[in-house]
C-alpha cells in the first residue's frame, strides 16, 4: 500500500483535527495509507521518514503557522501545503487555500441580516494574509449597500498582552451602537466578547459578534454562545490527498490524471447561529428559551406547536410574541437552523441523501427535496454540484 506523510500539529478538536480527518477519509478511500507524523516538518527529520516509509508525496497543515517552511525540505516528493501563506513562495508545492474573501462576504450578508447599520472588524494582532483578505471582503461588502464600517488596526500588537486588551476595550467603547463585529477568528470573538462583558456591552443587542471556525469548546463555553462561520475543513484534507495522488501521476488513484492547477480554494458550509447574533427585539424570557429550544431539537423533526407550548398563550399569540422578539415566525426559525444543517452535510458528496433527511428531521429525501426547493429555489443535485470545490 501507497504511504502519504501527513505533517500537522497534534489536535483532537478545531481545524487541524478536522482537515486531518477529511484526508483520512479520502485516502482510506483510494486505498492509500496516511501516516500522521506529529512534528514540524524539517529537512533532517523529512529525510528519515523518506527512507522509512518512501512515500508518493507529502501533506503539511500549515494553518496560518508553519508559514516559514523552506522549499528544500521536502526534497523532489510531491508536496501539498495546507493553508500556507500564499505571499510566501514556494512554487514547487500544490497549495489548498480558505477562501477568506468569501468568507468575510458570508459574515458580511449574515451580520447585515441582523438590521444593523455600522460594522467593525476585529483582526488576530499581525499581519496573516487570510485576515486581511477576511476584512477586505466584509468591508467591502458592507459599505456597499450604504453601511458604516471601522476596523480596529492590531499591526505591532502581541497576542493578547495588555495592550491588545486595553485597545480592544477602547475600540469597542468607540463604536456606534448597536453594531455587528466581525472577528477574525473564533480565538479573537471570545477576546471581544470578554472585553465588551467587561465594559458593559449588550451582546448580541448592543454589539452582535461573529467568529470563524466554529470551534465548538471555545463557541459553546463563551457568554452568550458565539455564532461562528464553519469553514469546509474535511474538504480541505480530501483535496489534499487528491493533489498529492495526482501529482504524483495518479498512482493509486484508479489512473486519475495529474493536478492541472497549483492552487485550489474550499469554501465554507454556513454558519452556525448561536446567541451572539440573535437579538431578541424585546426582554422576553420565554421567547429566549423557545429560541435556545429550536437551536437544540430542529434536526430531530421539532414542530412549530411545540415551540408554541412553552408561550402561557395561544398559539397565534406565541407565535406573535416570537416575532416580535426574533423578528421572523417560529416556522421561519425551525426551517433556518434544517436548511444550515443539510447544506453543511451536502457538501460532502458521499453522503447519503437518505442520512441528510433523517439527521435534519425529514421523514425522507423527498421530503427534503421539497423543501430545499421551496427555501433556496434549486434542486439538491443543482446546489451539491455548485459547492463542489
């Protein structure tokens, strides 16, 4: 059997476990075998894997860390790089790359569903190019439909010192209220959401906040619970045992012809709603708990009545009192969380259509054919072959 060397950073949970899981799955299914090696790829340790495993070609999850890798490293072994910065050269490598500007278009349309007018962005102090690209699209995006937007500038800052806190206490004083905040990461939204605790900001109605990576520990443990862009992260490893295997000329790929670009871009599969950016237009506690209710049990088929029950009222009045609060019905609600889910499980293209509808509380596909229709105007078939990478 065929060896791929996969280098990474050990992790058990977040992106790199993730897109470590996508490229298992993909090499188990073209019978190629992927050997983790949890270290920094370095020429001397590199050498030693070679004669010990003689690999078809080697992966490296980069992450926005392992941006200073020398191109000599890997010898003449096809290599791929897995979010490497891009203004770093090494042209010798098949690079799979987040499409960050698409991403701060999501987070742009998702934070200006909320009603607000003025933006702001929140950078990981540094310069990383998938930051930028992040703000650069949401800034763009906002300001296009006639919004204000500020960002808050963290060039020369250390991560999380001192002075990182007290700026992003000052930035958040100095913003027009309410305001939607986009962070560029899951790690720096929870950094918000602590500073705007500690200067008395409502979240999510003075100040809604975003993340990336929907890193569920840090997400479901922050207060309130942090909405968060999920990046593709499983696809990202599937196209990287797909470019190794084509570069190097389809050797237990069933003949699959060799990689006809350098660079491939995944996407993002939604976002993951949680408190951070729903706020509720009224203090109504019950119409909180119906919210947390839907977030909970919509996969598993909940009805709206359900929801209606925990209102001491009738059923039109629940259902106006959920309006009021959330801005939209209690239906509109249970069909928002069923559609962010199944398109999340679409976009793996091995799965099931038969699995989506019963994971998302369908009684069968044709059921979930009907309404994906009905809220998105295309067929299933037509949106899985639109998100293919």
């Amino acid at each position: 059997m065929e060896t791929i060397l996969y280098f990474s950073t050990s992790s058990t949970r977040g992106g790199a476990h993730m897109t470590y899981v996508g490229a298992q799955a993909e090499a188990t299914k073209r019978g190629v075998h992927l050997q983790f090696v949890d270290r920094r790829p370095e020429p001397e340790l590199v050498r030693e894997l070679d004669r010990l495993w003689h690999p078809v070609g080697q992966i490296a999850y980069c992450g926005g860390v392992w941006n200073d890798i020398d191109e000599r490293t890997f010898g003449s072994t096809p290599v791929v790089l897995v979010d490497h910065d891009p203004n770093r050269p090494f042209p010798s490598a098949f690079s799979i790359l987040h499409d960050s500007a698409r991403t701060g278009r999501i987070a742009a349309k998702e934070l200006l569903s909320t009603g607000f007018r003025n933006f702001a962005y929140v950078a990981q102090p540094g310069i990383l190019h998938w930051s930028e690209e992040r703000a650069r699209a949401f800034e763009q995006t906002v300001r296009m439909h006639g919004a204000e937007f500020r960002k808050m500038e963290t060039h020369g800052l250390l991560k999380w010192d001192v002075a990182w806190t007290r700026k992003m206490r000052a930035f958040l004083r100095s913003l027009p209220r309410p305001c939607a905040l986009f962070a560029s990461c899951d790690m720096v939204a929870v950094e918000v959401l602590a500073a705007a605790r500690e200067i008395g900001l409502e979240v999510p109605g003075q100040l809604a906040v975003l993340g990336v990576d929907d890193n569920a520990e840090l997400c479901e443990n922050a207060v309130p619970t942090l909405s968060s862009i999920v990046p593709d992260f499983r696809r990202a490893g599937a196209m990287a045992v797909e470019a190794v295997i084509g570069m190097a000329g389809g050797r237990g790929s069933g003949g699959a012809a060799p990689a006809a670009h350098r660079v491939a871009l995944y996407g993002d599969l939604g976002v993951e709603r949680r408190a951070s950016t729903r706020p509720l237009a009224s203090h109504d506690a019950v119409a909180a708990k119906a919210l947390a209710l839907i977030r909970l049990k919509a996969r598993e088929g909940l009805r709206p009545a359900q929801v209606a029950a925990l209102f001491p009222c009738s059923r039109r009045m629940a259902d106006r009192r959920f309006r009021k609060a959330v801005g939209h019905s209690i239906g509109d609600e249970i069909h928002a969380v069923q559609l962010a889910e199944a398109q999340r499980l679409l976009a793996d293209p091995e799965r099931q259509l038969k699995v989506v509808s019963d994971f998302c509380g369908f009684g069968s596909p044709g059921s979930l054919r009907n309404f994906f229709r009905r809220e998105t105007g295309m067929s299933l078939s037509a949106w899985r072959h639109g998100h293919r990478p």
